[in-house]
C-alpha cells in the first residue's frame, strides 16, 4: 500500500474521484444555498477538513514560496467561485466537463513558464480537449 500511496498517478485517481462529486455537490449546494453561500461554506468546511491532515507534515524552509502557495490559494479558491457560480445556471454534466478548459491553460503555462515540454501527443491532446468543449458548449443550440 505505501508504495501505491506515493505513486502519483494514484493520487490524480483520488484526486478525480473527490472532483468528480465535487461538481455534483456543488451544483446541489448552489441550487439550495445560492452560489455565494454554497462557495462560501464549502471553503470554509474545507479548510477545516484538510488542515488537520496536513499540520503534521507541514515545513516551514522561509518565505521564498509563500507568495507562490498565496497565489496558488487564490486562483483555486477564485477558480471554485466561478465554478459554483456557473453550477448554479448550468447543468453540472456541462459545467464540470467545461472548466476542465484549466488544463490548457495550465499546460501551455507549465510550457512557457516552467520550460515542460510541448510534445506532439500534448498539442494533439489540447486540440481534441478544445473540439470537445466547444461540443459541450454547442449543446442545445443547434
């Protein structure tokens, strides 16, 4: 079990597991609650439920990457805003499959910013994520 633990392509499989009833609770919590009470209470429960996991492994090296751990606070935090926000109009089997739109953004950042590599296979993988968000969000228009 340790060694599946610090595989991290297990945690991706947890990590898809919690994000995907996060959309559906999240659609439910914005309908009953509206979306700024629903955002609100859900950061808030949040925070409470993860910090104590992580308090024991907590390092504190100096400041040089709090900015950056604020920044990525931030942007998740504004991010799952935005989110609860269209789940409050859009149907969560549309909404949630459209905000997967970060990975582009997030893959061609790591490229400029971060020097990853852009492979063929990840420029043909933007392009059929972009074919099928732009299928999503024709849905019901035609």
């Amino acid at each position: 079990m340790n060694a599946l633990w610090q595989d991290w392509r297990f945690s991706v499989l947890l990590c898809c597991i919690f994000w995907g009833f996060w959309g559906v609770f999240g659609r439910v919590a914005a309908l009953r609650l509206g979306w700024p009470t629903a955002a609100l209470i859900g950061w808030a429960v949040g925070v409470l439920a993860v910090g104590p996991l992580l308090l024991p492994h907590l390092r504190w090296p100096g400041l040089a990457g709090a900015g950056w751990a604020a920044a990525y606070g931030a942007c998740g935090a504004l991010g799952s805003v935005f989110f609860v926000r269209a789940l409050q109009s859009g149907p969560a089997s549309l909404v949630a499959p459209m905000a997967e739109g970060y990975l582009i953004i997030t893959v061609l950042a790591a490229v400029f910013f971060l020097g990853e590599e852009f492979t063929l296979r990840r420029a043909l993988g933007l392009l059929l994520m972009l074919g099928g968000a732009a299928l999503l969000a024709s849905e019901g228009k035609a």
